[in-house]
C-alpha cells in the first residue's frame, strides 16, 4: 500500500482526516460539464467546475440558519452520539465521512462522542455515484481499525442513490453487514441506518459548500490510489467550517445532556418513505419528460446545491414562502429559473431541483 499523509483541511487534526490526495485541475465551466455529463462524454466526478465565492445574501442566510439551527443540531448529535455509544459497546466506534456532506456532521459527532469518553476516530472518504467508494482509502482504514466500529456518515439523504453505491461497494468487502451502517442527520428518504430525524429541513451545513467543509472540493475520481480533491483556497476568507462545528459545540456544552435520549431510529419503520420518495420521483420523472432521474435533485440542501453547481430548469417548491427554502428562491431568481409552488406533489420534500436537458 503506497504511503500517503491524510490531512484535515480547515478542521484540527483531532476532528478529522482526510484520506484525499490534494491535486491541481483546470476548471471546466458548468455549462460545458452539463454538456459532458449529460452526452455520457465525461463522468461528473472527472471535472470540477469553480466554486463561485458566496454572496453576501448567501452568507447572511448561512448565519440565521445557523442561529435558528445550532440548538437543534447540537441536541441531534447528542441522540445520534448516544445510540452509536449504545449500539458499540465498548468497540470504538470509526466514522467514514463520506466527502463533503457527511464531513461537518462526522466532525460534530466526534467532538462529541469524545466529550462522552467515547473512544472514535474520524476520516473523510470518497465515493463516488456510478463508480462506488474509495477502495484505497477503505484498505488503509480496515487495515488500521477493522471493520467492526466502522458506520459511515453521510449529511442527509434525497432519492437514496448513495446508499445504493455504498451496498453496492461494500457487498465485494468482507466484514460488513448486507444493509450499510449509514448516519445521517435527516433521512426523508427512509433509506439510512441511523438518523435523528426524517425532515427535511434548513441544515445549515447543506446549504455552503467548501467553506463549510473543510475548504475542499467535490471528490475527483482516480482509477490508482487515493481519489483526490482540490483545496479551495480562493475561499479560505469564507471559511466558516470551525465557526459551525464550534457554535454546535458551544450549544451542546449548555445543554442537560442527560435529558436527551438516543436516536430511537429503527430502519424498518421509516421503509414506508422509501416507497413515497420513489413514487415522486417517477412522478416528476413523467411529468417533465425526464429519462434519467440523477436530474432530480429532491429536498432542500440537494436543490439548492444544484442551483448551485449545475445547469437548473426547474425549482419545485411546497411553498415559496417557506423561509427554509428562501435562500434556493433566491438563487433561482438570480438565475430566473422558473419557480413552481407545488404543495404536497412533491410528497415529504420541501424543494426539488430538475437539471436541464442540455444534450
């Protein structure tokens, strides 16, 4: 196994390590990656288009979000610290952040997990949809701790396809259970193996990309070694990435820990969203002539990444005056993307984002 030195980005060393080699890459503008993407000429994870510098509207919504959010953040940590404290024993408990959105919820976790005397250890990994997770990095992991502590963290869930990669790359490694141990903070879809909730709701952390992330990008798959990433420099006076997970911690410090109970999330009671999420999914997919659903982007971080990071069409919202969804107004606006309130047609979602046909 080649050696190579994790690192933790904008986080302490203590928080996290990123199991990523740091690579240098041309950017491609987002139009001509919706192009590549969508003839099938390139995979998405083989480019990376510029992180635009958020505006100062997008900050300011960052910041109420965390004020309203941090409290129920910190608590929800707390529920889901506890039920991986109870379902480990005493085996200690490794976190596979997958990169990026499951990076700020992973480093909350084991902040506070050690403040428990929980013994954990925490890395930021790679996967990739289509192409499965970083096998390189998975090798040194189990080669470090095993396979028995190992969950993955990943923010929240929207249609469910990382979670199919993750069953699907795990079913060719031994030591891991049929039905991946996957953490997450909102799972609307039904689709996780913990979770503190199945809202979907205005998680700060899903609505920033680098600066919150430890200011790196997107993964970039490679077929030898580790898959890389592009350290965000151009963003390094945004970063707020330590400011989230200090206000979460500062939130958790005054909280009665002993008045929170562990998640009570049991997978087979939320298999009913699952069926719901299909079911709008493949209603959108009728109604707007869509042949590939990886155009739907459903629930509000996945949305508002998408207008984001790619080529929107569509923004569907339950209600526009909804203030969790005022910053993906907002963007759509900016873009004059067509805004449609929907009401209830789009099932446990608040938002959905449909990419545009471009080729």
């Amino acid at each position: 196994m080649q050696p190579f030195t994790p690192f933790s980005g904008s986080y302490l060393p203590e928080d996290v390590h990123f199991l990523l080699t740091p690579v240098e890459m041309e950017m491609t503008p987002v139009e001509q990656k919706e192009q590549l993407i969508q003839s099938g000429e390139k995979h998405y994870s083989e480019m990376l288009s510029q992180e635009p510098e958020p505006t100062a509207w997008h900050l300011d919504l960052f910041s109420r979000a965390l004020d309203q959010g941090a409290i129920r953040l910190a608590k929800e940590v707390v529920m889901l610290a506890k039920a991986l404290a109870a379902r480990f024993g005493d085996t200690p408990v490794v976190l596979v952040s997958l990169v990026r959105a499951g990076v700020p919820l992973g480093v909350m976790l084991q902040q506070t997990l050690r403040a428990m005397g929980k013994q954990s250890h925490h890395y930021g990994v790679s996967i990739i949809r289509d192409r499965g997770i970083d096998e390189t990095a998975m090798d040194w992991i189990e080669t470090q701790h095993g396979t028995e502590g190992i969950v993955f963290v990943d923010g929240w869930t929207g249609k469910g396809a990382i979670t199919g990669e993750l069953r699907r790359s795990l079913a060719s490694r031994s030591g891991y259970p049929q039905d991946p141990r996957l953490v997450v903070l909102a799972d609307p879809c039904g689709v996780s193996w913990l979770s503190a909730s199945d809202d979907d709701w205005l998680i700060p952390f899903g609505i920033m990309g680098a600066p919150v992330s430890g200011l790196i990008s997107r993964s970039i798959w490679s077929s030898v070694g580790l898959h890389g990433c592009v350290k965000c420099d151009h963003l390094s006076e945004f970063e707020c990435s330590r400011l989230l997970v200090d206000t979460v911690a500062d939130c958790r410090n005054a909280l009665d820990l002993d008045a929170i109970p562990a998640s009570p999330w049991l997978p087979e009671n939320y298999v009913h969203l699952k069926t719901q999420s299909e079911r709008v999914i493949a209603s959108l997919a009728t109604e707007y002539d869509i042949s590939s659903i990886n155009r739907i982007k459903p629930g509000i971080a996945e949305a508002t990444r998408a207008v984001l990071r790619r080529v929107p069409e569509h923004v569907l919202v339950r209600s526009v005056n909804d203030p969790d969804v005022a910053l993906l107004v907002y963007l759509a606006r900016e873009k004059n993307i067509t805004i449609t309130e929907v009401g209830d047609r789009i099932g446990q979602y608040r938002a959905v984002t449909i990419i545009k046909k471009v080729h």
